[in-house]
C-alpha cells in the first residue's frame, strides 16, 4: 500500500468517527430534551397543585433549570 493510500484510509476512519461523533452527539441532545420536558411537565403540575410557598419556588426553580437546559439543547440541534 503506498502511502497515498494510507492517508485516504486515515482520513475515512477519521471521517467516520466524526459522524459517529456527530450522530451519538444528537442521540444524546435528543435524551436529554426528552428528560427535561418530562422534568418541566411534572414540576409545572406540582407548581400548580402545591399548596406551599417554599415548594412552589422550589419548582419555578426547577421549571426555569429545564427550561434553560431545553433553550440550550434547541440552540445547539434546532427545533427537536
């Protein structure tokens, strides 16, 4: 194999890892925005249903956490 060859060869592994990278990548955005929307469903639910004060802060700090954490994710991969 000359070394023209293994050079293409080099950069198409590198190439594909890069897309594995890139599909795990957006696998993973996508569990993570699956997660935080349940997060911030159940904590708006609880918000609404709490009788407390100090729990209701409590989940408008959780709601406003995932809704960062959903701001990020859709800055990063787009409408998910």
């Amino acid at each position: 194999m000359n070394h023209l060859e293994e050079q293409r060869e080099h950069l198409q592994m590198q190439t594909d890892q890069a897309f594995r990278s890139a599909d795990e990548i957006e696998k993973i955005c996508d569990e993570i925005w699956h997660h935080a929307n349940t997060i911030h469903l159940y904590s708006s639910l609880a918000e609404e249903e709490s009788k407390s004060i100090t729990m209701k802060e409590k989940q408008k700090v959780i709601i406003r956490t995932t809704e960062e954490i959903l701001n990020i994710i859709y800055k990063y991969k787009g409408n998910v």
